[in-house]
C-alpha cells in the first residue's frame, strides 16, 4: 500500500528551463546596467550561447563582446544568478496531482539536490512548503549526499513515519533519479517533460524506472 509519495523538484515539479530563462533575464537586466549595454540583446545572446552549449555561457558572452573579466568576475556572475529571485511556477498538471494524493491520505515529499541557497530560493518561489509534509535538499547534508546517495531518502523515510515500500519516488534524470530503487525497496517512477534537460542521460549503472508517465496526472495509486 503507497502511504507517501516523494518527488524530485528540477523538470519534475517545476521547468529548469523556466528556471534559467528567469535567470538570464536577471543577467541580462544586471549587465545592461553594469556594461551600458541593450538588456534584450544580452538576453538574446544569452540563450544563443546556451543552446551552443550549456558549459561556459558568462565567459563565452563577455568573449563575444570582447570585454575583459577575471575568473573572480564569472564566479560572482554566477553568485548572482543563482541567488537571484526565480519567476517560476509548477506544471500545470502538480497541483491536480498533489490535490489527488492527498484526497487519499497520501503524504507527499520531495527531495531535490542542487545548490542550498538556489533550490530553497525555487521552492519559495512556488510556496512549495504550503503543499509539501517534507522537504529535503540534500546539499544540507553536503555533495557527497546529492542522489542517487539513499541518505535523503532514509531521513524521508523516518520523517514521514512509513515503510520504504510504501514510497514511490518521481523524477526525470536517469543519472539519480532511478537508481535508489535497486538499493531499498522504493517504487521509481520516471515522468517525461518535452523540454527536460537529462531526456536524453544515460542511466546510473542502466538501473530504469519502474514505471513510465507522461503526465502527473496519470500518477494514479
């Protein structure tokens, strides 16, 4: 019998590509100020260099505009950005779903990994702690804890008071999300978005889903 169901939070819950679009827009406000420069144009770049590749973006567009920066300059950059007010929203489909889950008693949870500062900054953004009985970020814990490391889930197990065989888990990423349920006898669940960065990751030790949904709303228990 399912008593808790946990979720990841990054394109499982909320849109990563919301996220950075949020935050380039805060970017590219920042910069026009600073570098007297258009701030739709910065923006602009902004996501050209992004779908170019994700790895770099400040350094390659103050390249592009051939300003000269430090390291110190991109780390405070990225500071800023990831500390930065996110506009971001739920899925249309979570709320019906959470409403759904706790119609039937379920307890509902979520463990996230990402950066402390970022993630708790996403999750007040949508007042996730209104609707959720649990909330773990495993950077709390530090790196090494970030999934598929099993301690989050462990204290989520704890705190919800329920049996690791009465918790599904939902994500998206195959490098993290699916992995815990080869080690303890968790339910993974595998939700596919469109727009999701790791849809196309290879899986952790090619450890799968036990299931597959395309939609929140078909989460039926």
């Amino acid at each position: 019998m399912v008593k808790a169901v946990i979720f990841d939070l990054d394109d499982t819950l909320i849109s990563e590509r919301q996220y950075i679009d949020s935050g380039y827009h805060y970017i590219a406000k920042l910069l026009s100020n600073r570098l007297n420069k258009n701030e739709e144009e910065l923006y602009k770049l902004l996501n050209e260099l992004l779908i170019e590749s994700p790895k770099n973006v400040f350094n390659r567009l103050f390249d592009k505009l051939e300003f000269c920066y430090t390291n110190d300059d991109i780390l405070k950059l990225v500071e800023e950005y990831r500390n930065h007010v996110p506009a971001i929203k739920f899925y249309d489909d979570v709320l019906p779903c959470l409403e759904f889950l706790k119609s039937k008693g379920i307890k509902v949870g979520i463990i996230t990994d990402g950066y402390l500062n970022t993630q708790r900054r996403k999750l007040n953004a949508i007042k996730a702690y209104n609707y959720f009985d649990e909330i773990i970020i495993t950077d709390e814990f530090g790196r090494e804890f970030w999934k598929p490391h099993p301690k989050a889930f462990e204290i989520m197990q704890e705190r919800l008071n329920v049996e690791f065989n009465e918790m599904i888990y939902v994500g998206d990423n195959p490098e993290k999300d699916f992995y815990i349920g080869s080690i303890l006898p968790i339910k993974t669940v595998r939700i596919i978005r469109k727009q999701s960065i790791y849809i196309n990751t290879s899986y952790y030790m090619n450890i799968k889903e036990h299931f597959t949904i395309y939609s929140l709303t078909d989460l039926k228990i």
